[in-house]
C-alpha cells in the first residue's frame, strides 16, 4: 500500500467556513449572472408559468437548456415546481419570495442600462473606431 495518502483524512476534515461562505456568494452570483436566468426569473415573477411558456418567451434558448436552469433555480430556491395530476401532467414555475426580492434587485441594474443605454452604444463605437486601426 502506498504511503502517498496518508494525510486524505485530515485534509478531508478542515472545514473553512468562511471558505464555504465564500464559495455559496460566489455560486449564486455565478448562477444569477448566467445569460437565461433573468428572462425566466422576469416570467416566472409574473405569476405561474408552464414549461413551454418560457421556451417561448425566453428568446434562443434551447429545451435542455431551459431545464438544466429551470432545476438550478429551483435547487437555489428561487423557484417551485409544482407538478398537476393531469394526462398529460401540467407542469408549472413560479418565483418564490426570495426571487421576487433578487428581481427588485435586478430592476435597479435593468433601469441603469436604459439610463445609460445611449452612452454605452456611443462608447463602444468610439472604442471599435479606435481598435478597427
């Protein structure tokens, strides 16, 4: 038997946790900065919304992709998942408390890009003018 890893067991056993903190911010950072999240978490604050409602509503996404995020956020806790015993079963999504409180959030960002949506087209083109050389 190799003597290599002998220290697993110790190393395994110092929990941080700030490091986990830390690591969870930074998760849900990632996970609401991702580029569907905020179109479902639009909809899905308007009240209930079934499966093929957000594939449509959410411009190029593709089916896996919508339920690989619609598990993420409902993993988070962002929204629940309510299944209806029908043939075919109906499916819906809506935002929990938490969601409504992230998408007030988000609204102070969204209103910022349309104040400064101008400004931003007129930098990006006097950047691009400049780098085109």
């Amino acid at each position: 038997m190799s003597q290599g890893n002998i220290a697993v067991t110790d190393e395994a056993t110092d929990f941080d946790p700030a490091k986990f903190a830390v690591c969870t911010v930074m998760e849900v950072v990632n996970r609401i900065s991702g580029k569907w999240v905020i179109g479902i978490l639009l909809e899905a604050t308007r009240g209930p919304v079934r499966f093929t409602e957000l594939e449509r509503s959410v411009q190029g996404i593709s089916r896996r992709m919508l339920t690989l995020t619609l598990r993420n956020l409902e993993r988070d806790g962002l929204l629940t998942r309510t299944v209806y015993p029908t043939v075919p079963p109906r499916v819906e999504y809506e935002a929990t408390d938490m969601a409504r409180e992230l998408y007030d959030s988000l609204s102070g960002l969204v209103d910022w890009a349309e104040r400064h949506r101008e400004a931003i087209a007129v930098s990006r083109q006097g950047y691009d003018g400049r780098t085109a050389c």
